[in-house]
C-alpha cells in the first residue's frame, strides 16, 4: 500500500484539490446574495424576492456548465503537469540508475553463435578448431562467463565398419577388415576373407579358418577348422575399439580353444558421441565415468545415414555454471565415440549453435 502511495501520491493530491476548489465554487454559486439583481434573458431584470428559488436554480445551471468546463481544462493541463513531472521526477531520482540499468544497461548478456566443420580448414570434421577474429567470425569475445550447447546437427556414419572397429589381432597378427557398410551376414563373410589372407603360421593354416554368422541368434562362431582336431589360437581386440561389440564379444583377451562363440548378440550400432572443448573450463562441463569432461552426450536417436538434430533438455537451458571471465578467441570442437575415440563420421559435415554469457559491467568484479 506504501507503495502504491508513493508512485502515485501526485496523481492523488492534485485530484483532492480540484474536487476541495469545485466543492468552494459551487458553494458560493449557489448561496447568490438575494438583494443583487439577475439578468435572465438580456431583457428583463426581477428582483430575487420573487421566484427566488426558481431563479437560482436557473443561475446556478449555467455557471455550473461554464464551470465544469473550465474545470475540465484545469484538470486536463494539471494532468499533462504531473505526467511531466513526474518524468522529470524519475530521471532526476536515486533509482532512475537502477531503472535504466535493469531494462536497458544489463549487467550480464546472452549471445548465441553457430559453428560449423564446413568454415574449418581441418579434413577430420570431427576434430577441427574454430577461429574467432577472423574474416568470417571477426570477434573475438571477451568476458565469457558462461557457456552452453543449445542445438546441435551430426551425420550419422552409415558405415558398419569405421577406423574405430575394423581390427582385430589373431595369434599377434593384424586383421584389419575392409570400412563399409555390411549386412549381418556380409560382416561375416568379410571377417573371414580378412583371416584367410594371413601367412601361415606354424601348423595354423589362416585359410582354414570360418566365420558362421546365425541370423537366428545374431552371433557369430569362429573357427580354426573343421576338424576337431583344429589348431589352438587367440584373439585380442585392440584397446579403445569397439570391435569386440561389432561381433558380440566382450572386450578381453580370449584363448585356449579353436572355437569362439559370441558371448552377446552383435552390435552394429553407435549408441552417441561427446562433444568436447577443451577451452571450455570444467565448472561448465559434464564428468563421464571415464574422467572426460564434456559438454554434452549427444545421442543417436535416428537411422544410419541419416543426419540427427539436438537439442539441449530445456532443464539444462535454465540453469546456470558461471565462470571467472575469459577471453575467447578460439574453439576446439572434438566427437568422441562411446568407447572413446574419435568420431568417423566420413568426414561429414556438422554444426553446433552455442549460448555465450558476457559480462558487460567489470566493476562488478572489483
């Protein structure tokens, strides 16, 4: 109520005023001295002991229309008064520089940016930097607080087979499979190829060897032979692969049989990547269980082939991981894969819009 009084306390006084002044005018309109004369029609004077009450009557209509609109002037320019007032009442107070400050001088900025692997010189669009003072992002931004991924557009490879699961070592050799894209049974097929062009080793001959897709089962057995009495050998999956999911294996060292039957159904899916800057401090960043910091787990939620559209969860969009100010010249965009290498997307194209927190007002900071 305090309040209300004190914004509007001018608008009231103003109005109690006039209402006091046109409460005294009408007063004194209406109680005419009775020994004055009246004209009526500009023709004919009487006396007011005659008709008194009539005459006065007809009096105080006509002042009282001349008055009211007199009165609607005054109160119009008293109006117009106070409006001009009180603006001059707001520039000159204590808190015009709050006022101002809120609604047109703020403290602290939002600026979304976009980037994209099409602007890099890089030939690896899932590792490339983004200059900034540049001829196509001339600014460089300054005071950084805060930082977040808002949307995001990827490719997802339609290879099965990438630089990231295309190995895997028999008895210490390398058998590296051909990058495509493969059905289950092809996958197959071109795993065996791959062990038949071994030398041979010992008494274990590579061109034996056999890999039995079951499209009921979706696992794969391999074999040194037909024979029982088949050659003894081992296979290993090189560290931060996922080969061993490609066939359904576990991703550990196996050996002591000429045998192996995968443990789980194959996988031939990429389940997401992380987004990673490494200019980005940790404060704004998310933790893996690996140790990495990210900025965001980006899912693959649409077919091989296609491209996926990100957005960021409107929970995270409401909240806020501010930074010391920093100086951003520069980002170093990286996908990872979920076991942790980077992302073969073949080389296509990607792009991220980010929300950058400024600070405009250092003195904040002193």
């Amino acid at each position: 109520m305090q309040e209300f009084i004190d914004k509007y306390k001018y608008y009231i006084g103003g109005s109690t005023i006039s209402i006091i002044l046109f409460f005294i005018i009408y007063n004194n309109l209406v109680n005419i001295d009775d020994t004055k004369l009246v004209n009526i029609d500009d023709t004919k004077l009487i006396k007011p002991n005659k008709e008194k009450n009539n005459i006065k009557a007809e009096i105080s209509h006509e002042e009282f229309l001349l008055f009211m609109k007199t009165l609607k002037n005054e109160l119009k320019n008293l109006t117009q008064s106070m409006m001009e007032f009180n603006a001059n009442h707001i520039k000159t107070h204590s808190n015009y520089k709050n006022f101002r400050d809120k609604i047109f001088t703020k403290d602290i900025i939002k600026k979304n940016i976009i980037v994209d692997s099409i602007s890099s010189k890089s030939d690896n669009t899932s590792n490339y930097i983004i200059n900034f003072g540049g001829e196509n992002t001339p600014e460089v931004y300054k005071n950084v607080i805060g930082f977040r991924l808002i949307n995001a557009c990827f490719p997802y490879t339609f290879y099965t087979v990438t630089d990231n699961n295309n190995k895997i070592n028999i008895d210490n050799h390398d058998v590296e499979i051909q990058k495509g894209s493969y059905t289950f049974e092809d996958l197959g097929l071109q795993l065996k190829e791959a062990i038949n062009n071994l030398e041979m080793q010992g008494t274990t001959n590579y061109n034996n060897f056999t890999v039995d897709p079951d499209p009921e089962t979706l696992k794969y057995t391999i074999k040194s032979g037909e024979e029982n009495d088949a050659p003894i050998f081992t296979i290993e999956w090189p560290p931060n692969t996922s080969t061993h999911r490609l066939f359904g294996f576990k991703n550990k060292k196996i050996e002591g049989k000429n045998e192996y039957t995968s443990v789980h159904i194959a996988d031939h899916s990429i389940h997401y990547v992380d987004l990673v800057i490494k200019e980005i401090p940790s404060i704004a960043c998310k933790i893996t269980s690996k140790g990495q910091e990210i900025i965001a787990r980006l899912p693959f939620n649409s077919p091989a082939g296609s491209v996926v559209q990100y957005r960021a969860p409107e929970g995270e969009l409401q909240t806020n991981n501010y930074f010391y100010p920093m100086k951003l010249n520069q980002l170093s965009i990286q996908l990872f894969d979920d076991h942790g290498g980077i992302y073969d997307s073949n080389n296509g194209d990607n792009s991220f819009e980010f929300e950058l927190t400024i600070i405009k007002n250092t003195d904040l900071f002193k």
